[in-house]
C-alpha cells in the first residue's frame, strides 16, 4: 500500500491534496516519461459522485506502466506517489510524477 500526494485539485476524491480512494489505477502503458502517464482514477468534481471527504492514509495502486521501475506485476511498489495535473478536466490532463524509467 502506497501514500499518494495529488494536486490535481479537480478531482471527486481528491481530500487536501490526498486520495479518497483505498485504490486507484495509473495508467500509460508504453509509458517513457511522466507525461505519458495518467491516473486513470481521476473523476472531475462536478461529477455525480460528490466530494471526498476523507482521505485514505494508504493506498492499492493498480498500474499499466509496465515501463516503471516501480511496477511489481501490475502493483506500484513505491512507498509513496505524487499524482499531478493543473486544473485537470479528464484523466489524460494528469499524470505520476514518481514514474522512473527500467
């Protein structure tokens, strides 16, 4: 289980720059750069889910990025991610900014 930070603020489940969600799946499979990546969890927050208010202290990332160093079978293993996107309106204006190349 991995702490995530997230500034993309615009999200349903973003809590404080934390993640409401007990799992979130990163996305870009043939991912070679951050920017390739994406958090394929995010939900713009004039969705009809509402607003997280809490935020999950550890969370199951499911991951795509086969390319990552931090990719053990489709689970990121890093201890802790960032998740970044400015002013997101859909999933690809996001993306992990922990990724690091094999």
């Amino acid at each position: 289980m991995t702490h995530i930070k997230c500034t993309a603020k615009t999200c349903t489940f973003n809590c404080e720059t934390s993640c409401a969600l007990g799992d979130i799946h990163v996305g870009g499979d043939d991912a070679c750069s951050c920017c390739e990546t994406c958090c394929d969890s995010f939900t713009p927050s004039n969705s009809t889910m509402g607003i997280a208010k809490n935020a999950c202290d550890k969370t199951l990332i499911e991951c795509d990025v086969e390319n990552c160093a931090h990719n053990s079978d489709g689970e990121c293993c890093a201890e802790n991610i960032s998740i970044s996107g400015k002013h997101p309106r859909c999933n690809s204006d996001t993306q992990c900014d922990t990724f690091i190349e094999r």
